[in-house]
C-alpha cells in the first residue's frame, strides 16, 4: 500500500494563542529552558521548534526563556519573556505568569539601534520567586546578572546590546498590551 503525503500540521500554532488567561496574567510559550546552551525559536513555516545557535561553552540560558503569543514587540517579534521559575520548562510549553518588571534594551548600532525589551515574569505555580512582586524585589546584584546575560549574548553573535532602563511591572504589561493591540491592528 503507498502512503499518501500527508498534508497535516506537526503543530499547533502557539502565535495564536490568547495572550492573556483571563485572570490578568500572561500566558508565555517557552523557546529556550534555563540551562541550555541550545537557543531554540518556533519556526511558523514548520510549525517545529528548532534549534538557532548554539552558546559557547560555559554560557547558558540562566532562566527560561520565550515569547507571549498573540503580540509584537518593536523589533516585530512576539514579546519576549524571561520567566523566573523553580525548574526548567521545555520547549513549547505554556506557562502562566505574573509580569514584575522589564528590561529595557537596543540592539545594532547606536544611531539606528533597534528595540529590544524583554519582560520578566514569574510563573505563578514556582516556590522560589513567589514573594516577588517587583523586578527591584530580586535585588540589585540579580538584576546585573540578568542585563549582563542579554549584553553577552548579543556581543558573541557579533552585536550590540545596550541597557536603556529596568522599569516595574506596570511598564512592563503596557508593553504587553501595545504588542497585542500590533497584532489585532494587523489582523
């Protein structure tokens, strides 16, 4: 017997999910888990997660790492999201999480630098973050690891990242909320 081509998705679509699970917090996809050296990203033409690069050796992911569906961020990305939780996720997983904050960052050149934020959340099942309301909750020292992270990520692929500011979680869901009013002005 031939086997007919099969003309089904491998995935669901995890851009169209809601944004929002109803209860004011955010539903994010994860991409990459803390500790993986792999940078995985959600390819909408397969509909697969694949791997993008590669970190050298020694460097990590030092939290999970994803994308809120159903927005997009001024470098025309769905929003990032880094999500602070007590074990990693996998790739695909859908997380609930609390917003406490934002890293305000630009990527390229200076004059013609290109917005990059990410967004900082808590996944609301974890132990280990759950007293964390604001970003400035997880203290200074934290939060340098966290911007250092991003401007060592970008320097190894050969570019630039600049911290323009970390804002509170107010910041942060407006934000949000300009991603998923992008995405409905674009549908």
């Amino acid at each position: 017997m031939a086997r007919k081509k099969s003309r089904r998705r491998l995935m669901a679509d995890p851009f169209g999910l809601p944004p929002l699970d109803g209860n004011d917090k955010i539903q994010v996809i994860i991409e990459t888990p803390k500790g993986s050296r792999n940078k995985y990203a959600f390819n909408t033409e397969l509909r697969v997660f694949s791997l993008k690069r590669v970190l050298p050796a020694g460097m990590t992911f030092p939290y999970d790492f994803g994308f809120v569906p159903s927005t997009k961020a001024e470098d025309g990305d769905p929003t990032d999201v880094l999500v602070l939780m007590d074990e990693p996720a996998f790739p695909g997983c859908l997380l609930k999480c609390r917003i406490i904050g934002i890293i305000e960052g630009e990527q390229g050149k200076m004059k013609n630098g290109e917005r990059n934020d990410r967004i900082i959340a808590i996944e609301e099942a974890n132990h280990s973050y759950a007293h964390v309301r604001h970003v400035k909750d997880l203290g200074k020292k934290f939060v340098k690891e966290l911007e250092g992270f991003f401007v060592n990520y970008h320097e190894m692929e050969g570019e630039k990242y600049r911290i323009l500011d970390i804002k509170g979680p107010a910041e942060a869901r407006r934000r949000v909320d300009d991603g998923i009013r992008k995405t409905r002005r674009r549908n």
